[in-house]
C-alpha cells in the first residue's frame, strides 16, 4: 500500500530520477577508478552518506547507532562491502552499459535464492524468468576473441548475487530497524573497513576528484530520497520497471563520456534480462490481484 495519494505520473518522474542520480554514480566511479583505489573511493562516498543518513534519521537520536539486529545488519553491510569492492573493480575493465547489464541480474538472483532463504514458492513461471535472466547474464558476459574480459564480467557478476543476497536480509532486517538506521550503520562499516587499507592505498585526491568522490555520496543519498518518495506516490508493480531507465542512460554515457558503442551480445543480454524481470514484475502482479482484501507490504528497493 501506499502512503500517499496515488500520483502515477509524478512517481514514476521521481523514480526516473532516482534511477538517473544512481547511474550518474556509476559513471563517476567508472571514471575514478582509472586513478584511484577502491577503499579511498568508497571511504568518501560513506562519508557523505552516513551524514545524510543522520540528518534524516535524527529524531531518532542515538537510537539510529542502535540496531535491533545487530547481526542480520553485520551481515547485509558484509555482503553490500564485498558487492561495491567487486562492482567497482569491475569498472575499471568493463564498459559502462556491460557493467550495469550484469548487475540488473540481481533482482533475477533474488528470486532464485528467495526460494532456499525464506522459503517462499516460486511459480514455473518465476522461475522460467529466472533461467531466462541467468541466460542474459551469460550473453552480456561473453568474451570478444579472447578471455581477458572474463574476469571483470565475474566480479560484476558475483557482486550481483550479493547484492541479491542483501536483497534478502532487508525484508528480515526491515521488520526491526527504520532505514535511516540501515543506512547510516552499513556506511559506517564501509568507512571504518576502508580508512583501515588507506595506508596502504591512498592517493591525494586533487580538488575536482574530491569533489566528485563526494558527488557519489550525494548522487547516492539523493537518489534513494527520489526512489521512497516516488514509491509513494506509484505502486510498486507501476514503478518497478522504472529501474531499467538506468539501463538506458548507461549506454548512453558509455557513448558520451568515453565514445565508446556495446557490443552486440550486450545489447542481446541487456533485452533478455530486461524481459525477464519485467516478467517477474507481471508475475507478481498477478498474484496480488488474487488476494483481493489482503494487506501488500511496501516494496524492497534494490540496494545502492
């Protein structure tokens, strides 16, 4: 359900946004990491986002550094840690649109391990998208000529399936601590884990980098704003395949930032794993209309 009086069009706009903000990120670590390490890129992003966290977490007080399940968080800001060191890594061999290809395969994954962690029925249905997604997975993935762009497509790949992972735990995690808590304590961990490897990695960043390690924060903080207020305003199903605009701007500024054009077989995977989520996105559609009367919980947004 909805907090709000339902306003499709301006939710999807906010959805539209947010998904711009999340994909402005990536192309900015994509072009970080050609200079800098990992740790320092993300130590600063967490920064930024731990504070904006605090500032709209704040009513709360010392509560928001308390979690409820200290676990399940510790283990959701492990699985994020591991996903945004392999995603970041892969950006620097991976263009662009490849990269966001293989990670839309996270909300395929969450499905498939839906079934073996909460126990929940998946249909033939679901589960012929989820073959079908896996399949644009190794489409996107494919090496041109040689094995050397294999790797790169792994770890984007694995990131994936940590992320789908986390995915999860939110749906555990959500029941005890607000977001806000979330937010703020996973970043705090990303912060504490990379000022440990900064001795060891850390570059000076000039004035324009600085700026745009902070951007990412920003850029971050800012988009999953736009993504709750636009779930607000749309229902889920509605709104859901608003996420693949991502996709669309991805290649785009693959084109404009570094003149470069994906290959066909990107192109190919990008179609098969939109398709199958948006499968999934009908699917489930389907199965709330056969529960008339019966209350729908507010949606998982993907993990950024």
């Amino acid at each position: 359900m909805t907090t709000a009086q339902d306003d499709i069009p301006r939710g999807l706009t906010l959805c539209a946004l947010g998904y711009l903000c999340f994909s402005m990120q990536d192309a900015t670590v994509k072009w970080l990491v050609a200079t800098y390490s990992v740790p320092e890129i993300l130590l600063f992003r967490s920064f930024v986002v731990v504070a904006i966290a605090c500032i709209i977490g704040r009513r709360q007080g010392l509560a928001l550094l308390k979690p409820r399940n200290p676990s399940a968080i510790l283990a959701r800001a492990s699985l994020m840690l591991m996903a945004w060191f392999s995603y970041y890594s892969a950006a620097r061999s991976l263009g662009l649109a490849e990269l966001t290809t293989i990670y839309f395969a996270a909300p395929v994954i969450t499905v498939a391990l839906s079934v073996f962690v909460l126990r929940e029925h998946v249909n033939a249905e679901r589960w012929a998208a989820v073959l079908v997604g896996f399949a644009g997975v190794l489409t996107a993935a494919a090496p041109h000529g040689d094995i050397s762009g294999l790797k790169p497509a792994l770890a984007a790949f694995f990131a994936a399936i940590c992320w789908g992972m986390s995915s999860i735990l939110i749906r555990v995690i959500s029941r005890s601590d607000s977001t806000a808590s979330q937010i703020a304590l996973t970043n705090g961990f990303f912060a504490v884990t990379c000022a440990l490897a900064l001795p060891w990695m850390w570059r000076t960043p000039d004035l324009a980098a600085l700026a745009m390690m902070l951007g990412l924060g920003v850029a971050s903080g800012f988009g999953q704003f736009l993504l709750y207020e636009g779930f607000r305003y749309a229902p889920a199903s509605v709104a859901a395949p608003m996420e693949y605009t991502g996709l669309i701007w991805a290649f785009i500024y693959e084109y404009l930032i570094w003149n470069d054009v994906p290959h066909a077989n990107v192109f190919g995977g990008a179609l098969l794993i939109v398709g199958a989520s948006l499968t999934l996105v009908w699917s489930e559609r389907q199965r709330k209309r056969g529960f008339r009367g019966a209350t729908v919980s507010s949606p998982d947004t993907a993990p950024q």
